[in-house]
C-alpha cells in the first residue's frame, strides 16, 4: 500500500505561547521515545506494510541506528512530561519539524499543538523564514491542526 505524504511550509511569526518546561534528549529517554512512537505509529505502520510495525521491535542494528540519530540531534530534540511519564515529543532538522509525538492519553489536550508551536518558535529563532513539514493525507488531525497553524501545502509525495 503507498500513502500520499504532503510537504507543508509555515512562513509566519513566531507564536506566543506559555514557557515550556521541556528536556532535551539524553539517553535515558531512549526506550520512552521507542515505545511512545510504537503505540502511535502502530496503525500506519501496519497500514503501510512497514515491518516492524512497532518500532521498538526493530532489530538491534536498526536500534543503534535510531539512537545515533537522536544524539545527532540530541540539543533539537524536545521532551515534555509530567510527574515522570513522558507526554510527548518534538524534533528538529535544521527548518525541518521531524517529529511531534504525544502519547495517547495525553491526545485531544492541546499538547500537540502547543509542541508544534514551540518547535516552530525554535527553528524561526535560528534566523530560518520558513518551516517545513510532512504529514500524510490520511492523518486528518496532524494535517488540520498544521493547517489551523497557518502551514500551507506545497507538493505531495507518493510514499511506498
């Protein structure tokens, strides 16, 4: 099955939102950022045949590959919890929003929004103008809530 993937560009300001007290990565957050993305990535995963379907099932080769990743980009890579229990997720690539991840219980609060926010803050106070993204089609709620934020599309994707 292959899923259409839209690339969306934000050219705004910067938002006004509350000071977050979030955590950048360390190494300790590693299992908690598998095992949040194995329950929320699950079902499109499964959808698009990518195997494993849950990240955290991924082989051990394939573990240290996603764990030099995420020191590469450790200083861009935001945590938000609360009393211990990670709620989400943020990542950066130069003016690129990688990630925003917020686990399930914690969905339909507000936190996914107030996440895209701040990582959108954080890349335009690096001096980028623009922001960019991809969401696929089918994720109706990642795709209003980038387009109530003011991002726009600007191609889609063909994903395998």
């Amino acid at each position: 099955m292959s899923s259409i993937v839209l690339r969306m560009a934000y050219a705004g300001e910067k938002f006004e939102i509350m000071d977050l007290k979030l955590s950048t990565y360390n190494d300790s957050f590693f299992q908690l950022e598998l095992d949040l993305e194995s329950d929320i990535l699950y079902e499109m995963r499964s959808a698009n045949g990518w195997i494993p379907h849950r990240i955290n099932e991924a082989p051990v080769r394939e573990l240290k590959i996603m764990k030099s990743f995420f020191n590469r980009y450790r200083d861009s890579f935001y945590f938000m919890f609360e009393k211990g229990e990670l709620i989400g997720s943020t990542m950066q690539k130069a003016n690129y929003l990688q990630s925003v991840s917020i686990a399930r219980k914690f969905q339909g609060k507000g936190l996914g929004e107030l996440l895209t926010m701040f990582a959108v803050n954080k890349i335009l106070e690096k001096g980028f103008k623009t922001v960019e993204l991809d969401v696929f089609s089918d994720n109706f709620k990642a795709f209003n809530l980038y387009n109530k934020l003011g991002f726009k599309v600007l191609r889609s994707i063909k994903s395998s």
